[in-house]
C-alpha cells in the first residue's frame, strides 16, 4: 500500500530527478548562446530612408537601425541632392541622437531668468503652462506673440505659418545666420530671378570661384562636392579647371588649380575686370552683343583692377581668355564672402561673368528650377512651404527692436541658429529677450539661447520624427520625406505636434487652420496617406520621380549690375591694421555642431588644429608681430576683444586675420564650452550681417590652454610626387 | 574565390573635407579621446587627412593626402609582433586579433606611414552614447592596438550576402565607410582579382603612384596624382 507520507516522498523524488535532468538538457542548448559563433550579432539590421538637418542643404539619408538603435547614417543613394554622399556634420547626427546632455522631457525655469536652472516638469505640466499665457495672449493681443525659428521648410512651415497667421499675428521671423541675402538680390537684379541659381559644376569646364566656399559650407556642400569631382574625373576627355580668387587659402581653395590671392572685399572687382576683358576682346557671343564697353565696365581695366585687388592684370586677362575659350564656364560667388553691404556687388559682378559667357539656362551653367513646384498646390501658402532662402537679418533686427520697446508678451522660440550665439552682441538679443515676459523654447539641446527661456519643451531630433522638406539646390523637383527611423529615444514631441494640439485648444481660428489630430497626419494627409504613393516613397526616401520645369525666362535680361561699392571695413586702419575674415566652421557650421564630440575632434582641413578655435595669419604678418605657431594673441577690434591661439596659414593675405564660427559656446554643454572665445563678438551690430568688414589688430598674450593639431607623424611628404 | 581587395584615392577629386574620418569614427567604434589626449597626437582615427602645405604667398599652395592602413602586401608590421596578433588574412588584408595583443606597439613602431593606433586608455563612451556603437566590432580595450580593417565586417557581410544567394561577390558589394561617403567620390574600393572591376580600370592610370613606394611593402591603396590644367 502507498500511504500518503510514502507518495509524497516519491512525488518529491521524481520532481527533483526530472529537475536536474531538465537542467543538463537545457543547459547544453544554451552554451552555445553565452558563447555565440564568431561574427554572430544580434538581430537584423535595418536600413530606413529619411532626411539630414544638420545644415539646411536637405541631403537625404540612409540610417543602419540594428536591435531599435540607430547605428549609422549614409546618404541615401536615390536622393538627387546627395546621391549616396554625406559630409562629416551628416554624420555625426548620431551623437545628436544619442547626446548625453539632450533634454528628455519638459522643464521650467526653477531660478532667475536665464540662471539656466530649471526643474523637470509633466508633459501635461508643461501644455498648461504653454497654454495659460497663449490663450491669455491670443484674447488680449494676438499680436504680441513672437516666433523665432529658423527657416522652416515642408509643412512643419505651412503649420508654423498658419497657426501664427490664424492665432492674429504678423511677427514670424525666421533668422539663418548664412542665408545667402545677397546673392539672391543680385540674381534678382542680373538673372530676373528671385531664387538660388543652380550651378550645374558636372558639365562645367571652366570654374572661376570668387571666394567661393561651396565645398566646405555653402549653400549645398555635399551636392557640389559631388559635383566638382564628377567635373574633375568623370568626362573621359574633359578635366575641368578651376580657379579661386580670394583673400583666404581655404578648403574651398586649397582645391583649386590655381589660386589667386586678391586683397579683402576686392572679389567683385576682379570679377568686372574680367568682365572688361571679354567685352574689350569680343571673347564670348554674349560678349559681343554688348557692344561697346559700357560706362560700369570701362574703368576696370585689368591695370586698373590690379592696382585695386592685387591680382595680376596679366593673370586677369589670362583668366578671362581661357574663360571664354572653355564653354561652358562658370563662375561662382561665396557666401561668407558676400555678408556686408558690398555683397550685392560682388554677386552680381560674378553673374554678370555667367550672363556674359551666354550659360543661363545652359548644360554646365546656371539655372533657375522652379524650386517651389512641389508645394505649388498650396497656392498663396507655397512660400510657408518654400520659404526664401535668406538670412531674416534685417527682420531680427525690427523684432528686436519691437522686443526692447515691450512690443511681445509672449515668444515661441525654435530651431538650431542660436540667435544669442550667432548674432553680435552689439545687437543685445539677450537683453531684448529679456524684456519677453513669457518665453517658450521647442529644443532638443539647452544653449545660449534656448537657457533663456522660461519653458523648454524637447523635441526629436530629425531622425526620430515626420516631416518633408524641398532642399534649396541640386533637388530636381525631389520632395524628402523624414520619418522616425527609430522609437523616439526620450519623451519628446516636435514643435508641430504641440503648435497643432495647442491650435485644437485654443479653438476657433487655429483649430480650424489647423485640421490634423498630429502632423504624422498632415504629412500623411498631404502624400496620400499609408498604404498608396507615400508607403513607396518612405522606402525610398521621399518623391524623386517629377523634374523640375524650368522658370520662364525673364523677358528682358539686363547686363547692367548694382553699382560698384568699396567694402566699408569697420575700425580705423592705423589702429586695427587687419582685416578679420570670419567663416563658417568646416566641421561646427554656424556653432549647431560644437557639442559633438566627433565633430570637435575632426581637425579642422586647413589648419589642423580641433577642440578650440584660432586666428589665421599668414606667417609674414606673425613673424612681424613676433608670433610663433600656436601663440597666444588678443584680438580687438572696435567692438569687443578676445583671445585665441594662432595657425598659420601661408595662402593667406598678409594684411587679414582669419577666425571660424562655431567655437566659444558658454552654455552649450561639456563638450561645447570653453574652448575659446565666440570671434561673432568682434562684430559690430552693423546694418548687415557682415562677417568680413571689421579691422582687428593682434598683441601677444598669454593663454594657459594650447591648440590641439593633428600631426603628421611621418614628416613632409615631396609635394611636387602627388601632383 | 581570393579577392585581391584594394583602394584607389584620386587627389585631383579629395578636397580634404574630412567626412571620411567622421564616417570611419561611426563604422568602427572609435573612440573620442579629448583635447588633451590630442595634444599628444594620440587620435584614434583609423583614417587621416594630412595637410601638407607648398609655396609661400601669393604661391602657397595646401594638398590634402587621406591616409588609411595601406594593407601592405609586404608588410613590415606584421613581422615584428610577438604574438601574430597582426596577420595577413585570407583575402591579403592586415588584420588584428585583438586578444591576442599584448601592447608592445612594434608593429606602429615599424609601420612607415603611422596609421597604427593605441589604446593607451579604456576609452569610455558617456552613456547613451554607447547606444550608437556598431555591434558588428569589438570595442578594444586598454593596451590593444588597432587600424584601420577596409571594414572587414562589411566585407564579411558581402561574402555571406553572396553565399546565401549562391553568387559571387560582384563590383559594388562592398563599399567600405569612408568611400562611401566621401563627397567628392575621391575613393574607390574594390577587387584587383576582378579584371573588369572598377579598381582594376582606375589603377590603370598613368597618374597612380604608391606612398613610399622605395620601401617595398607594396601597399594596397594606391593614389592618383593631382592634375594641372583644363585637359587630360
């Protein structure tokens, strides 16, 4: 008999035998796993389409998500802009991403306006607090709400656009401290067009750059930089020449056949004595239809020109022959270089190159695609979808002016142009903003800006969330379309979202303006939803198959340009004897890329240095002033003083001292701060926004840092082998 | 099948922009070392962009050279190390076995063109930074020696891509990170074994040339001179 003691005792026995043997069984089946195969990885990777906002070129990416985390951003071989390309800012978008210091979810400021300390609060928290002053401001005076972002492109503008439009106010500022202001005036001004030109480099045989920086930071670097090595080597028997004129040997330059040194704010008059020469000799057909030399051009002989710029007049007439002789030729203005009041002149002198050498319009010449085509639905909204490429300085400047005078109740800020940082001090933002009782940022990064506010909503970084964009040149009539390639990492919403729920709330005119549950919606709503066209085109990275029709030709085409205009240098020679020439950080752009530790450790292509900024001056100029390499010099100018350490630069004119923008963040975050002073102080608040228009001079000081330079460990290669 | 893998830098296209090297930190799991570590000329980056400069002004003159692992056909890092942590490979690549490396840094010590790198720290990556590291490759350790691989994991998954459809591997599969970024399309990568790959038709060009060539190491990637003048 088995009593009940005895069967639980057996019971017990049995379970604990089939226990152990279960054990060995499955642990045999797990070794394998504790110790996984050589080159196992977990998972399959991804890849998902979307677009890079590292710049506002609108590049299109490619993004390697392995296991729900983004591991890798390439460009998306499909996107016209970029066609597989990315530069190094496009890839750093991951630490962007993955940025210990990114905001995870919504604060208020817990101190003094601008002590920059703040206390993490609820989204719901957060709306309330959005929406209190809003819907006071919206019923007492619409009109004193301020928005503050950058130029918002795709239907994150039409959003944007409508809900202020819709909520009463006109004061919509949209502030891009490289917007090309002057070249698109004088495109209006030679070319009858608006707009960007589209410089068709590829089939171009004959480059003439005038300070031109459109390989480093111009308006599409990647699409050039693409498109100058296919001009280089991809033509079996065409190798296209280039040549650069400028005060600075940059990166731009550096890549040039042959550059020519000419003297600060002098660009526009090499460019009219070149233009002088093809009407004098009749070079081109253009040429000669215009005739007779007219009264603008007869003063710049190449004699005369090389008494004002420094440029040889034979080098002039060279440059103008073989212009003319290599059809289709090009000519190309910078950025940077075109920031002062002058710079209107210069661009339009070199379109009056293009216009003379007959390349409007034409293979390897310039062209004006009509860019807003895609958003033409739109109607009279397309320029919230399209905006004008430009910087809106002269529209900060009024805003400003509004906010000191206690104009805004009320500012909703976005967007990575940092106006505290990028605007000059003289101009006083910080003191204005101050005079805002209420301020709202949409961020994914607290900075010198964003530290000012009152509220600071997170956002998603560009690869966690929806949106389309138009990218300004080399699109071809593409649309992007950006979508979350991952979970979003922290809790955040992008600024539409919460513009669109607020609209809701608030009821009435900006509800209705404002028809979407989400902007997933309105994007969906816009390109036909899941399912149809927009599933297709999500794979591939947005709508590539339309091309652009041309703009119609302007009916009459003027050759005639804005008159000739000297550079007016701030600050009086004898006392500031340099010229100081700031551009654009090759690897931080305008400072957006200062707080990723790739990018400040990438050294700079000219000088070498990382981590900190410096004062380029030509050897010359420094053995002059008793400098060595990596000395330490204070660098006043009318308006401010700093200190930075020196690098050398032999292409650069002795008479300028070079700095990049990007460094001297004070609250930016680690990686961000401290690593010397911001060069925009320098600068006074001028009626422009010119980068290159003030005299500095140099005095040796001490600093206790150095300048970090990548070395070149095996020692100096014989140049003359590689070329 | 032997692949003969090679790489051919154009320098009339590099405009020395550095994308490459961005691309490389991200593909490779390299680490950011901080200022003062680069005082010390202690960059990890498996790829560099020297900047040499010619001339004075008005003349001056810079040209940009990117210098990866040459991955030598002779080479002389891979005879000096103690413990065969460096070794040429099936397909003729240099490659590192990590745990074998003790540090005694002979092989950057015999490698001409410096593009050896040490570990002289564990580096770290300040969470979640860590979120982005690539989980094909190891994160190397303090002591260890590393370079660049021509991104042996991408070749890896070229082959087994291959293998699974039952093909060979064709011009294109494998496309290292830095040449598939960079801009100016200055780099091509590919097999010598394929005589109608694109590698085969570019070291073709009279303009190629090897860095130090005198030595005999024979390296991998070849460079083609820069041009002068409106034709070829």
């Amino acid at each position: 008999m088995l009593d009940r003691r005895q069967f639980l005792k057996l019971g017990g026995a049995t379970a604990f035998a089939t226990l152990f043997g279960g054990c060995e069984k499955v642990q045999r089946k797990l070794i394998p796993f504790v110790i996984p195969p050589e080159n196992y990885t977990l998972g399959e990777a991804l890849w998902y389409a979307s677009g890079c906002r590292q710049c506002p070129a609108g590049c299109g990416v490619v993004v390697r998500v392995s296991e729900g985390r983004a591991k890798k951003v390439e460009g998306n071989p499909l996107h016209p802009v970029n066609r597989g390309k990315l530069c190094a800012r496009g890839q750093a978008a991951l630490q962007a991403l993955y940025h210990p210091e990114r905001l995870s979810q919504p604060m208020k400021l817990s101190g003094a306006r601008g002590s920059g300390s703040y206390k993490p609060v609820s989204w719901e928290e957060a709306l309330s607090l959005l929406m209190g002053p809003l819907k006071t401001v919206k019923t007492e005076a619409p009109a004193s709400l301020l928005m503050l972002t950058e130029p918002m492109r795709g239907h994150a503008g039409l959003v944007a656009g409508r809900f202020m439009k819709a909520f009463g106010s006109p004061h919509r500022v949209a502030w891009d401290p490289f917007g090309p202001d002057a070249m698109i005036t004088a495109n209006a001004a030679v070319y009858g067009v608006r707009d960007l030109p589209e410089h068709d480099l590829a089939n171009t045989r004959y480059l003439l750059s005038f300070s031109g920086d459109f390989l480093e930071t111009g308006i599409s670097p990647v699409h050039y930089a693409r498109e100058f090595g296919r001009m280089r080597g991809d033509r079996e028997t065409i190798r296209g020449k280039f040549l650069h004129f400028g005060p600075r040997l940059s990166m731009t330059a550096a890549a040039a056949d042959l550059f020519l040194p000419c003297a600060p704010g002098t660009e526009g008059i090499v460019a009219l004595g070149i233009a002088h020469v093809m009407v004098r000799d009749r070079l081109t057909a253009a040429a000669s239809a215009a005739g007779r030399l007219s009264d603008d051009l007869s003063p710049y002989s190449p004699e005369a020109v090389e008494k004002k710029t420094g440029v040889h007049a034979h080098d002039i007439a060279a440059a103008a022959e073989e212009f003319a002789r290599n059809q289709p030729g090009l000519a190309i203005g910078g950025t940077a270089a075109s920031t002062g009041q002058d710079g209107v002149f210069h661009c339009a002198a070199v379109a009056l190159l293009n216009v003379l050498a007959g390349n409007v319009g034409e293979p390897g010449g310039v062209s004006f695609p009509n860019r807003a085509q895609a958003f033409a639905k739109y109607g009279a909204e397309t320029p919230l979808l399209a905006p004008p490429p430009e910087s809106g300085y002269a529209g900060m400047r009024a805003a400003l002016e509004k906010m000191r005078s206690g104009a805004f109740r009320m500012a909703i800020l976005s967007g990575a142009t940092n106006p505290a940082f990028t605007l000059p001090p003289a101009l006083k933002f910080v003191e204005a903003l101050s005079k805002v009782p209420f301020v709202v940022a949409f961020t994914s990064f607290l900075d010198e800006t964003t530290s000012l506010a009152d509220l600071v909503l997170p956002v998603p970084t560009a690869l966690e969330e929806w949106g389309d964009d138009v990218a300004p040149v080399g699109h071809a009539g593409a649309v992007t379309l950006c979508q979350p390639v991952v979970t979003p990492f922290h809790d955040t919403r992008s600024m539409p979202d919460v513009l669109i729920a607020a609209a809701k709330e608030l009821g009435g005119d900006p509800a209705k303006a404002l028809p979407w549950g989400s902007f997933r919606e309105c994007i969906e709503k816009a390109y036909g939803g899941p399912g149809g066209e927009m599933e297709k085109a999500l794979q591939r990275g947005g709508f590539f198959g339309e091309s652009l029709s041309p703009r119609s030709a302007p009916r009459e085409r003027k050759t005639s340009f804005p008159a000739a205009r000297e550079r007016d240098f701030d600050g009086d020679p004898k006392a500031f004897p340099l010229v100081l020439h700031l551009y654009p950080s090759v690897t931080l752009y305008d400072g957006r890329g200062a707080n990723l530790p790739w990018l400040q450790e990438l050294p700079d292509p000219v000088t070498t240095a990382m981590w900190r900024n410096w004062v380029e001056v030509n050897p010359k100029t420094a053995s002059g002033l008793d400098l060595a390499e990596g000395d330490a010099v204070t660098i006043t100018s009318s308006s401010g003083k700093i200190a930075a350490h020196v690098a050398f630069n032999p292409g650069i004119a002795p008479d300028v001292a070079a700095m990049p923008l990007g460094q001297g963040h004070t609250r930016y975050g680690k990686y961000a701060n401290g690593r010397g002073e911001n060069p925009i102080s320098l600068l006074p608040a001028g009626e422009t926004y010119a980068l290159q228009a003030t005299r500095v001079a140099l005095a040796k000081t001490k600093l206790s840092t150095t300048l970090a330079r990548a070395a070149h460990p095996e020692g100096q290669w014989k140049v003359k082998n590689m070329m | 099948m032997k692949h003969t893998w090679a790489m051919a830098i154009d320098l009339d296209r590099c405009t020395g922009c550095g994308a490459c090297v961005v691309a490389c930190n991200a593909e490779n799991n390299i680490p950011v070392i901080g200022e003062a570590e680069a005082a010390k000329s202690r960059l990890m980056h498996w790829i560099r962009v020297n900047r040499y400069w010619e001339g004075e002004f008005p003349e001056a003159q810079a040209i940009y050279l990117p210098i990866p692992c040459m991955q030598c056909e002779r080479a002389p890092c891979e005879l000096v190390c103690p413990v065969y942590a460096t070794y040429h490979n099936e397909d003729g690549l240099n490659a590192m076995v990590y745990n074998r490396c003790i540090g005694t840094r002979y092989c950057a010590n015999n490698c001409p063109y410096s593009v050896r790198v040490f570990n002289w720290y564990d580096y770290k990556w300040e969470k979640p930074l860590d979120e982005q590291l690539s989980p094909d490759l190891t994160v190397r350790s303090r002591g260890v020696m590393e370079k660049c691989t021509f991104c042996i994991q991408r070749i890896r998954r070229a082959k087994e891509a291959a293998a699974e459809e039952g093909r060979g591997i064709r011009d294109g599969d494998v496309v290292p990170a830095c040449v598939q970024t960079c801009p100016p399309g200055a780099m091509v990568f590919g097999d010598l074994a394929d005589p109608h790959s694109e590698i085969t038709r570019k070291l073709k060009d009279p303009r190629r040339f090897r860095l130090m060539e005198h030595l005999g190491t024979e390296p991998r990637v070849v460079y083609l001179k820069r041009q002068k003048g409106a034709g070829r």
